[in-house]
C-alpha cells in the first residue's frame, strides 16, 4: 500500500511521504545528517557542510554514481532542504525533511518536487522503500535488511492513485 500524496507546496507540486519512528528526535536527525548513519540506509556524503555544499554518493543502486548537493536549509534538528545541481532539470532533485517531536517518538514528512517528466510511480516507490529502510536502520542501529523488488510492486498502485 502507498503511503505518498500529492501537494502544492510553494506553488509545485510534491510528493510527500510521512513516518512515524519510534527514536528520538535527534536520532532520526543523524539518519539523514551524518554520513556514516545516512550509509546505513541511503548512501554517503563527504565534504565540509559549512561550505554549503556536498558530494552525496548513493550506495543501493547499480550506477548511482555521486552527485553534488547545495544545503539550502539546515535548522537542526528539525529541517533540511537541499538539492543536487544537475544541469537537466528532469535529472534535479529537491529533498525537503521535516522532522517534529511526537509523545511516541519523531514524525518524519519527507517532500520532494516531481521533477518534470518523470513519473511520480518511480520517485514514490523509490523514497517508501529508502524511507523504510531509515526508519530499520534507527530503530536497529545496523545497515537496513530491506529489498528493492517489493517495492516495484508499488509503481502500478501509485500510478492509479497518483498518476
């Protein structure tokens, strides 16, 4: 079942998803802020971060290869926003993470602009199957378990629903 919806944010349209982990604020914070607890679940990032600027390298996709990232929101614990700097524009990818603080432990929304051309059945399988995997990597502390191929299974249902 999908968990991603459609909303106008800033006039664009996004893709949101949302989960509910049951760790602490600053813990969910270092899954998506440190490299090294990022590697767990999504990839790596080298550089220096007060530079303003990145180099995120993906490690659970064949080819991924690495890509610069523009840090255009850091407000720790609660907010980051940053963007690759691919010159196509089908191929940018803006990756906006709200984080808040509930009795049960973190919510976690997570919008990302439909790049044009590209099919929200791919970025939405895409970010529920690396957002699953960073909500097992927090709770276990150890490089997530979780399979791409599930996931493809989602593409038709976010396809009918989503378009």
């Amino acid at each position: 079942m999908i968990t991603g919806t459609l909303e106008t944010i800033d006039g664009t349209q996004n893709l949101v998803l949302t989960r509910d982990v049951p760790a602490p604020l600053e813990k969910v914070w270092e899954a998506f802020t440190e490299s090294d607890q990022l590697a767990l679940w999504f990839g790596t990032w080298t550089g220096d971060p007060a530079s303003g600027r990145v180099e995120v390298s993906m490690a659970y996709e064949e080819e991924a290869g690495s890509e610069p990232y523009v840090i255009v929101k850091c407000e720790q614990p609660t907010h980051l926003r940053v963007h690759s700097t691919h010159e196509n524009p089908a191929q940018m990818w803006i990756l906006d993470v709200q984080l808040s603080k509930t009795d049960a432990g973190t919510h976690v929304k997570f919008a990302m602009p439909v790049p044009p051309g590209m099919e929200v059945k791919y970025i939405g399988a895409g970010w529920e199957y690396y957002l699953d995997r960073m909500v097992e990597t927090v709770e276990t502390g150890r490089v997530s378990t979780k399979q791409w191929p599930p996931y493809e299974a989602l593409m038709p249902e976010y396809e009918v629903e989503l378009g």
